[in-house]
C-alpha cells in the first residue's frame, strides 16, 4: 500500500448573521459576519459590508462592497496524490484575502437594457501555488501578498419578447508577491450570449461566444532552456437548440467549440 492510498478526515463547522437596511427605496445597505471553526488550522471570523445608493431621475445605481474572505487548502495540497511525482503537504495554512469594489448600473430603453461597470482590487496572502523547484512537487504558501485588481464591463438587453442579449468584458492584472503575472489566468476575457424563445416559449435557441485572452504557464521540457511559455488566446463558440415535447420533457441539443478551435488551456495538454 503506497502513501497515495490513505484516509483523511477533516472537520468544521461555520455560522453566518447577515443584516440589511433600505432606506426610503434609495440607499441599501448590508453586512455580514461569518464565524468558522476548522479542526485543521485557526479559527476565522470574516466580514463584508456592501452600500448601494439608487438615483431613480437618472436611473443609475452606485454600489461599492469591502470585505475579507478565507479558503482552505484542498485535500490534494495536503496529503497529495502521486508520491512520484507530487506530495502533500499538511503544514499549509489558510489563504486570506482582502478585497473592495465600486460599480455603476445603468438603466435604459424602459428597463430592457442595463449596462454596468466595475473597478475591484483584493490582495491575498498566504496563497497556495504548486512549488515547481522542489521534486516530487508540492504546494506552498506564498510569502507575501499576491495583489488584483481590474474592470469589468456588462451589457444585458432585452430587444423583444423572448429574445436577450449578454456581453461581458473583464481586465484582470493578477500578480504574484515577486510582481510577476500569475501563470494560467488572461488580461482580458470576454463573453456574447443571444438567446431566443419561440412556439410560445416550448422551443429556445442559445448561441454564445467566449474569448480567453494570452496566458502563462509552465514547460515542463527539461531540453530547453524555457521554463514560462505563452499560451495564445482563443474563442470558443457555442449552439444550443432546445424543445420542451411536455411539461415535463425537454429535448436539448448543443455543439461546443462549434468554431472548431485548437486551443490549450494548460500547456501540453490539448483540448476538445
């Protein structure tokens, strides 16, 4: 029996109180407290405050949020998988985050469309990233702070009865505690969805469209003297029909990557 063969338990348990207030249907305001008491690591009490202030003569909402958040490290980070190649390590802690945002919500076209912008920036510590230096390979904490911060952009319309629009943007600037880009997660991410009912709403039609900007990640070839690769961007299309023969049956059919895309989202691996 090797040591990818074992048991492991782990136990917590957690509690929540939550409160919010409207005033006068033009400012809310929110908060939250959460308790959690691992059996692993150090209790944690974690907080998030959220205010939003509604303009209804110029239908524009103003929302902003703060708050601090806490994740534990997988059971693979702590006691591994593959002894040849990639071990556990029960001495992680928690990671931590601290993060904020400012957003704007605009109404128009008689409440068909809304359009929406947001600026956020969160640090995290202590983040848990696979240590590549060391063999077998193993999950590490970070020594410093791990910092983010971006914007993103939405768009829903709704032009007609049963038809809809969505299309998203997001600028993401995500590095590590030496400054340097994180591996495996884009500047920039984009989505458009159409969707359509018809037949008196039996039958719909789905079509979307995601764009996945330029990422780093690692190259495991020992023969050159590469260790971060560059991993191109691509756009994943996607078709969906369904029909609802019943109230209670519905046929659905879908195409992924209908563009037929060649693409990698980790290196060396391909993808459908």
């Amino acid at each position: 029996v090797g040591p990818e063969n074992q048991r492991q338990t782990s136990h917590q348990w957690s509690g929540v109180v939550q409160y919010r207030l409207g005033i006068n249907e033009d400012i809310f305001l929110g908060a939250s407290v959460r308790f959690d008491d691992y059996q692993r690591f150090d209790n944690a009490t974690t907080y998030r405050f959220t205010a939003a202030w509604v303009f209804p003569d110029l239908e524009i909402k103003v929302r902003s949020s703060f708050g601090t958040g806490v994740a534990q490290p997988s059971f693979f980070e702590l006691f591994g998988f593959n002894p040849n190649f990639f071990i556990g390590n029960p001495f992680l802690q928690p990671e931590t985050s601290q993060g904020w945002d400012v957003g704007l919500d605009y109404t128009f076209a008689n409440g068909r469309g809304l359009l929406s912008a947001t600026y956020f920036d969160s640090n995290l510590k202590k983040e848990i990233f696979t240590d590549f230096t060391v063999f077998p390979f193993t999950a590490a904490n970070r020594l410093g702070a791990s910092m983010r911060d971006g914007l993103e952009f939405s768009l829903k319309l709704m032009p007609a009865d049963g038809a809809s629009l969505a299309a998203s943007y997001s600028y993401i600037d995500a590095r590590d505690d030496n400054g340097l880009r994180e591996l495996r997660r884009p500047k920039q991410q984009g989505s458009i969805n159409v969707a359509y009912q018809f037949l008196d709403d039996r039958a719909g039609l789905d079509f979307g469209v995601n764009y996945n900007g330029v990422m780093l990640d690692r190259e495991f070839i020992l023969a050159t003297p590469k260790t971060i690769v560059t991993l191109g961007d691509y756009i994943l299309g996607s078709l969906a029909v369904s029909y609802a023969v019943s109230e209670k049956v519905q046929v659905v059919g879908r195409v992924e990557n209908l563009f037929d895309y060649s693409y990698q989202e980790v290196f060396g691996f391909a993808s459908p």
